[in-house]
C-alpha cells in the first residue's frame, strides 16, 4: 500500500463542552476522491476544518505523507500543499481568470508594476494541465459559467502546488452540464496525483465522483466505505440511522426507502 497522502487519526475538538468531533480516523491516498457526508452538524465540516488551518482540535494526529504535522493556521495548511475550495469560491468578479489565479500572489516586473503578461502565460498553462477547453482568459469572472469559475477556482490551487483538495459540494447549484465539467475537473485531478476530501449532501453525487465515502453522524464516524460496493440506500442509512451497510436489517432498509 502507497503512504497516504493524509491520515487525520483520533481527531476530536469540542465546543463549549459539546463534542463537535469524537474520536475520528479518516485517510485520503494519491488519485483518490474521499467523500464526507452527513447530516448538517454531523461534524463533518468541523473535521475538515482541522486540516484547513480554521480550527485547532483539541486532541489527535494529522500526518501528511506519513509523517505528523501541526496545522495551527491556513497558512500551515497552505505551505503542506493543502487548498480549500469553498462553495462561494472567492473570485473577484471584475478581473480576470489571470488576475483571480494570481490574487494576493501576483508578479511584478522588475518596475513594480503588474506583470500581467507573465500571469496570463502562467494563468493558459496551468488552465491547459486542467481544462484544454477554457478560453475565456480576457473576460471578468463574473461572465463565467458556474464550471468555469470552479475552473478558475482549482487552477489557483494548484498553481501553488497544493496536492490536497477540500472541495465544498462542488456541483451545488450546477446543471447538469456544468456539473459534469466539473466531475471531468476531478477525474483530470485524480489522475494527476491529487487527493481530494469532497463535502457533499447528494448521494448520487457522491456515488458518481467519489472513490470512497465517510460518514458522520454526531461528531462521529458511523464508517467509511468503497462507493462501487454499496448502494446509494446504504449510504444513505448511514446517514439517516448511523447504520453501516452490514448492521442495516430488512426493516431498516424499508425505512430508508
């Protein structure tokens, strides 16, 4: 078996004496896609949370290629190769997919001035390793399609060399079209190496895009799981009943449907 690119070991963090997390292992390997799911306030945001640098738990381990690290800021997490790709994206609507790839990073020539050539060089590589289609290089980013703002969004990250993806319900509010460029975005992910760590309500989602899942259920983890060898049911009875597939009896399954 390869290292995992991250293992989060016994992670718990607590909130006003209320366990938020308890006590969860969860590990992402390279090319993989591992889904966390669960109920809002399952914890599962909370969790990865502790990866990104937004909060610090309070008792665990997290090991990045086998090896422990202390993620006390995002600054920590950035400089691990770790990025977050939240739902709301954070472009800046009135410039380009250059200029949002080089935000707060940008190249200056040797003037001081913005040395928007070298970023729009840097911005169709990039964009090219990704997504061959994109063209759209000179328009704001408020004219983009909601697949090509996510393209925007993961080229930034990996611009910087991040190897570790958190993605956020990455096809919220997409349709159908969009949600499958973005599904091409993370097969194109996966096979360049990246490990991704997907928030996700939708099941189907999840089966379509993930190659394993994490369900959590009141700050724990009900189990984890192959998605090709469970149903969307059992997936969601883990949600729903904290039950996993091999614990679920026939009047469970009823209940679920």
């Amino acid at each position: 078996m390869a290292t995992p690119l991250v293992e989060l070991r016994n992670i718990s963090i607590a909130f006003g004496g209320i366990k938020a997390v308890d006590n969860v292992t969860v590990d992402l390997y390279p090319g993989e896609v591992v889904g966390l799911l669960g109920h809002n306030g399952a914890g599962k945001s909370t969790l990865i949370k502790c990866l990104s640098g937004a909060y610090r738990r309070d008792s665990g381990q997290i090991l990045i290629n086998g090896e422990e690290v202390q993620i006390n800021n995002p600054r920590d997490a950035k400089a691990l190769g770790i990025e977050t790709i939240y739902q709301a994206l954070a472009l800046a609507d009135n410039v380009d997919a250059a200029a949002n790839l080089y935000l707060g990073r940008e190249i200056l020539t040797r003037w001081g001035t913005l040395d928007d050539v070298a970023m729009e060089a840097e911005a169709r590589k990039v964009m090219g390793r990704l997504n061959p289609n994109f063209r759209r290089f000179k328009e704001p980013a408020k004219s983009l399609s909601g697949g090509q703002r996510q393209s925007v969004a993961i080229a930034r990250a990996i611009l910087f060399n991040a190897r570790i993806l958190i993605m956020d319900e990455p096809t919220a509010a997409l349709g159908p079209h969009e949600t499958q460029m973005v599904a091409d975005l993370i097969h194109e992910l996966k096979r360049q190496g990246l490990g991704i760590f997907l928030i996700d309500h939708d099941v189907h989602s999840v089966k379509k895009l993930c190659d394993r899942a994490a369900v959590m259920k009141n700050g724990q983890l009900v189990g984890i799981v192959k998605v090709d060898e469970v149903t969307e049911d059992d997936i969601l009875a883990m949600i729903i009943l904290g039950k996993r597939p091999d614990q679920l009896t026939p009047k469970d399954k009823e209940a679920v449907h």
